[in-house]
C-alpha cells in the first residue's frame, strides 16, 4: 500500500528513549493500549523496536501488578494534564518511583499481542526468551484485575474512570457521571491543556472534565487501592469491551503457555469463570449487541456504541449473536456511515466530531477486522479495513475520524492529534502482506 513508508516514518517520528509518544505536544508520554498497538505494528518490521516497547511499558508496572495507563518517562514536559504531579501515585507504596505514572489502568491488550509477535516469530529466539520472561508480568496484570477490581468475584472487573476504559468521554458514561455531585471544595484549581492544542469541539467538556477530576480525587483518597475504592466511587462500571479484551487476552496466555510450556492453571480458572458469566452480564438481546454494567446501581447500560462488538474479536459470541452483530455494520454501511461509529448513529448522543462520541478510531477497526473474520464475516471486515484506508488516504494519520461520508467529502484532514502512531501501526498491521 502507497502510505506503508509514511506510517513508518511517523513510528520513527513519535519514538523517543525506548517507546512512542502516541503524537507530540497533545500526548507527549507512554501510554498503556496505544503502546501496546505501535509494538504490534514495529513487530511487523523491526522486532527488536516492538519488544523494547512492551518492555518500557512493564518498567512502569506497580507491585500489586497494575499497569498504568501513562508513564512518565520525562519530567519536564508541560503541555499535558493531567501530568505525573497531580496524580500522585507514590500514595501507593508499591507505585514505582521511576518512572512516574498515572493511578489507572487500561484495556489488558497484552497478552493477544504477545501472541501475535509470538506466531510472527516463532523461529526468532529472542523472542521467544522474551515473551517467556515477560509472560508473569501479564499474568500478574490480570491477576490484578482479579483480585482488586472484581468486589464480587463473578471473573468480571471494574472500572471507576471512564478514562480506564479507552473510550474516555462515550455517552456510554454519561448516566453514570451525571449522577456524581460534586461537593464544594472536593477537587483543587487545575488547568486544562488540550484544549490549548486540540479543537474544543472535539474534546470533553469542561463539565465533563470536572468530573474526571473528581474520580482521580478519590483514587488518590484510598491511595489507588481498588477494594476501597469500590465501596465509595460513585462511577462504577463493568465494562463488556475492557472484560472481552481481557477474555482475548486470557485465552492467549493460555496458548502461549502451552507452546511454550509454562503455567497456565490459574488463568485457566480465571477464564473459565469470566466466561461464565459474560454474556448473562453483558448482552442485551433487544439492542443486538453487548452492553456495560453499572456495578453501583445495578443496571445494563442501555447503548449501542464500539464497544459492544469488540466480544468478537475474543470468540465470545455465539453464531446467531454474532449474526446480529454483523447485521448492525451491514446496515450502517448502507447508510452512509464509515465503519465503525463510535457511538449510535441514532441517538441524540451522537456527535461526530467530538472524541469517542461519534467517530472513527483506528485500532477499533483492527479489532474489529480480526473479530469478523473469526465469524468468516469476510464482506464486512474488508469494509471495515477499506474504510479506514480511504479515511487515512484522504484525510491523513489523524487520531480518529469522521464517520459519516458525505461531511468526509467536505473534509481536508482528521481529528484530534496529527501524525498518530497507533493509526500508522493499525494501517501498517491491516495493509501487511501476508502468506
């Protein structure tokens, strides 16, 4: 494909002391999922780039086994807030002091893509050694997530940030986020900086944003331990995307092990019960799709968005769901929407343009892509592929993108940060040539 040299370069442009910033001045640090995307994509050129990332990532990892969703490798720079400063992670005692980090976590992508470079090299001992010295770090992420995020052991974590989720500003939240009073006093003076760099219009209100404010308030409160945590947040939610990208996970920890013969007993047992328990927890069968859980008021959250077809790309559904599921993209497309929208087209919620609510996102689309063609979707997943390469070759390596195609003809470039890495890796890992 005629843009593989320029997602390479914009790689290369974005990596700094061992990893990539996912774009310069708006995200100037590591982040955990867009990490986790760019090692997947350098694996398919420069191995040795990809692992050095993942094990950047895992420098950061806490004693109880989180993995925080920034790391602070540089102190100096100032165009990012929240910065290593106002999150205070050293409240936890077995929070790293070098490298700094935030005080939540992410999708756990870690394990599928290990096993992805796992089965790319397989021959390349390096990299074998590699995975196998850093499998029990994964495990112990999950096990992590097992032990301090899921109150009522039901194999079903938590989160108490919309940021954890990946998704940060999704209608999906706004139920949930509405519902939080925020007492006089409860967060300190701050001052926001992606507005400074970033169309206001495409980013959380200034509403929004408070509240945010407010939740990372209470993780420092309880010094980021998640077992309290849960007996006061206000916003606390089952995710099904954040659980069906730890079920994926899980599952290639499990092959990995057995090609690699390590233990995999315990992940086993956590797999067995998550699995158990998903679709009763998480499919709506009115909507046709996955959905979240609000732990806190103990109710599906009732919302078609990105989110609830990423349990394809971990074989979660059934044939007759995932039937449905593709129905969805099939109808959207028809329609006039690029694949996938963010968020329901339908609903007053909707906005195009502003982050998570709406648009386009890159490594959606990869998952997405894998998840329909374990369905033998192939018509639908070539559209999905095919619409981010049109949106990239018209409008550039934009952070996300507009999803309805007759503003797209009116439009010179994407939204939000430019030259963006994980959208360089998705392009470089949908357009790989493969035998």
């Amino acid at each position: 494909m005629k843009h593989i040299s320029q997602a390479k370069e914009i790689i290369k442009e974005n990596w700094r002391d061992g990893f990539t910033v996912p774009t310069s001045m708006l995200y100037p640090f590591q982040w955990m999922w867009d990490s986790g995307f760019v090692a997947l994509g350098t694996s398919t050129y420069d191995i040795k780039m990809s692992l050095t990332e993942i094990d950047k990532m895992f420098s950061g990892q806490w004693k109880n086994g989180m993995l925080p969703h920034i790391l602070f490798h540089s102190e100096k720079e100032n165009t990012y807030f929240p910065n290593f400063d106002f999150w205070e992670s050293s409240v936890n005692e077995g929070a790293p002091n070098s490298p700094k980090s935030s005080g939540i976590t992410q999708p756990a992508v870690f394990g599928f893509i290990l096993q992805e470079i796992l089965r790319a090299h397989w021959k390349n001992e390096e990299v074998r050694k590699f995975v196998k010295d850093i499998f029990p770090k994964v495990v112990n992420y999950h096990r992590f997530l097992y032990d301090y995020r899921d109150p009522h052991k039901e194999g079903l974590f938590y989160i108490y940030h919309p940021w954890e989720s990946g998704r940060d500003n999704s209608p999906l939240w706004d139920e949930s986020m509405n519902k939080i009073e925020i007492p006089d006093g409860a967060i300190p003076s701050y001052q926001r900086r992606d507005t400074a760099l970033a169309n206001t219009n495409e980013r959380p209100t200034q509403n929004q944003y408070d509240r945010y404010v407010y939740l990372l308030e209470l993780g420092k409160k309880y010094k980021y331990d998640g077992r309290q945590i849960a007996e006061e947040s206000p916003f606390l939610i089952q995710d099904n995307m954040m659980n069906a990208i730890l079920i994926k996970s899980n599952q290639s920890l499990i092959e990995i092990a057995s090609e690699l013969d390590l233990d995999a007993s315990e992940i086993k047992e956590w797999q067995e019960l998550s699995l158990s328990n998903y679709d009763d927890k998480f499919w709506n069968e009115e909507l046709g799709l996955y959905v979240g859980y609000d732990l806190r008021h103990n109710k599906q959250l009732l919302h078609k968005e990105i989110g609830g077809l990423v349990p394809l790309f971990a074989n979660i559904p059934s044939k007759p769901k995932a039937a449905k599921m593709n129905n969805y993209l099939q109808d959207l497309t028809k329609r006039g929407y690029y694949l996938c929208p963010s968020f329901d087209v339908d609903s007053p919620l909707f906005e195009s343009q502003r982050y998570w609510r709406g648009p386009i996102w890159p490594q959606m689309n990869y998952m997405l892509y894998k998840g329909l063609k374990n369905y033998e979707y192939l018509e639908t997943a070539e559209i999905v592929k095919d619409d981010l390469n049109t949106l990239i070759d018209k409008l550039g390596f934009y952070e996300y993108f507009e999803s309805q195609k007759e503003i797209v003809k009116h439009l010179s470039k994407g939204y939000g940060g430019g030259n963006f890495s994980w959208t360089a890796s998705s392009y470089l890992l949908l357009n790989r040539k493969t035998k």
